[in-house]
C-alpha cells in the first residue's frame, strides 16, 4: 500500500500557491477601503460624541461605559470562538474530541452567573444615569434660566420666548453657559426635538406639555431636528441652535422686536399650514399665552371654534 505521506516519483506537484489563487488585483482592496471611508465620515464631530453641553456629556459617558461593561462579555466570547474553531479544527491531531455527552455544574454555574452579574451592573448603571439625567431636573448655573416654548407644526419649529416676547422659526438661540428650560408640545402629530450636541432628545406630543433642560457650554452653531416621521416634509424639519455670548443673545433679541411682524392670530394660522423647508423667520411680538392656546385647541379637537377667546381650562378634582 502506498503511503500517502510519501508521493511517487513520476506524481505530478501541485502549482504554487500564488498560481493556485491567481493573480493579485487592485479590485480586492475596493470593499476595505469603502467601509473604513464609511467609518471615518461617521466620525465627523456633529453629533453625540461631540458634547458641548453638560447634559450631552454625561449621556456620552453613560453610551461609554454601557459599552465597555457589554465589551467585558463579548470580547472574551469572539476570542474564545475563535480560539475553540481554531484548536478544533480538523487538521489539528493533537485535539481530542469526546462525544460522550455529560452534565457538568461548575460550567453551567459559570455560563449563567457571569451574563446575570452582566445585566445586573448594566441595569444598575443606566437605571442611576437615566434618572440623573431627568429631563425635568433643573441644571445648576449662576446665571437665570431661559425659558423657550416649542412647538412642532407641519413640518417646521416654532420657538416662544414668552420672557423676550419674541418668536422664532427654524433659529433657537441661546446665551452660553445658561440653563434652557423647554416647554413642549405639538399642534399637529407627535414629533421628537433632539439636538444631539447638547443632549436630551424629548417627544412633543399633542395636547399634552414636556419639559427639558439644557446647557451650552461653548459657542457654537449646533444641528437640530425632528427625530420622529411626521409626514411628507419630516426630512426638512431641521433648524440650528445657536450658542452665542449673553450680549450677542440681548443684541439678537433687540433686533427681532424691531425687525420682522407680529405673531398674533392670523400669522399663527398661517404659519400653521404644513409647509416643506421653511428658512428661519422671526417675529418681532408674540400674542400672550399663544403656548397655552394651541394645547387648548389641540386638546379640544375640531368641533371647537377656531382660534376662539382663549381663558385657561378648568382645574378638575385631583388634578
């Protein structure tokens, strides 16, 4: 019998390994290349690993650490898959194989405790960050906080700013380094506001009021829109939020109350058509208690009177 480890004199070799795969082509290096083009655009600093506020910070600390304590469980796993495919591969003489199937209770202990332990720490984690991060909580500062009414129309922003009299569309400006208390709400469907550089992404919801804070801490022009579909011109509902010095905040105030018109009953129910791309707007005066009048009307539906005489709803019991 012929020993297959020896070959006869007249067996013909195998070609060379290079012949065997053939020729090398530049086409090879063409997905590489794409996926780490791919990779590095999804680095550009413009969104939640970009803080510039101290919300957005402490959300970016909580995505890291969820992240490494869920490392501590996969990468052993991939280099332990890795490891048993290569020890047991079939040409490997020195790996033995035991069919005999047996029940071993220091395994199972390991297998199950260390996923529990796991999801223990990871739920005690983001069950700790999520409620320091309460959107409702104040953020503290030396500085007086700002307060901005949002409202989400069809399919645009509209900013209140109820102390300044002022309103936006599409342009939310803010002082550095003071606190912004959000109010909330939707005259249309339910919507998301989320700016991802300074944190909190909230629904606003019809009929109903949120609240957030946030805080830029450096000047800057930041990138905010609706993270929520909302219909035809969902992908248009974008608007920048500006971080500007204090006095460049009270100069932009000034020159909205002398620039622009008023956003009384009649603007409003023109501005509340849906639109696509709208550019920023700003009206010089806002009409009091604009906020409370759409979730009023939004609340009592269509059988109500358009734009009727607005009087604050009745308190009910245990309310």
């Amino acid at each position: 019998m012929l020993d297959w480890r020896y070959a006869a004199p007249d067996t013909p070799r195998s070609p060379a390994p290079n012949a065997r795969h053939g020729p090398w082509r530049p086409g090879s290096l063409r997905w590489p290349v794409v996926c780490a083009a791919v990779l590095v655009a999804s680095c550009q600093p413009a969104g939640v690993l970009d803080p510039q506020g101290p919300i957005a910070s402490a959300e970016r600390l909580l995505l890291f650490n969820s992240t490494a304590i869920m490392l501590v469980v996969v990468v052993p796993v991939v280099l332990a898959t890795l490891g048993f495919a290569w020890w047991y591969r079939s040409s490997n003489p020195r790996a033995s194989h035991d069919w005999d199937q047996a029940y071993e209770g220091r395994i199972e202990f390991v297998t199950w405790s260390i996923p529990a332990l796991i999801v223990i720490l990871l739920g005690g984690v983001i069950w700790i960050g999520s409620h320091q991060l309460d959107p409702r909580a104040p953020i503290p500062a030396d500085a007086k906080p700002l307060r901005v009414d949002v409202v989400a129309l069809d399919w645009k922003w509209l900013f209140i700013y109820p102390d300044q009299g002022i309103a936006a569309v599409n342009q939310l400006v803010v002082p550095v380094g003071t606190p912004v208390h959000f109010r909330l709400t939707s005259a249309t469907v339910m919507n998301s506001f989320f700016v991802p550089q300074l944190g909190g992404q909230i629904y606003a919801m019809g009929g109903m009021t949120t609240h957030l804070n946030l805080l830029a801490a450096e000047p800057g022009e930041y990138p905010g829109f609706s993270a929520n579909f909302s219909g035809d011109g969902f992908s248009d509902m974008r608007f920048i939020a500006k971080a500007v010095p204090a006095g460049d905040f009270d100069g932009w105030v000034a020159q909205a109350r002398g620039t622009g018109s008023a956003l009384d009953d009649g603007a409003y129910t023109e501005l509340a058509k849906p639109s696509k791309a709208v550019p920023p707007t700003t009206y010089r005066s806002v009409e009091p208690k604009l906020f409370e009048r759409i979730i009023d009307e939004t609340t009592a539906g269509p059988e109500k009177p358009a734009r009727a005489a607005w009087c604050p709803p009745t308190q009910q019991a245990g309310g």
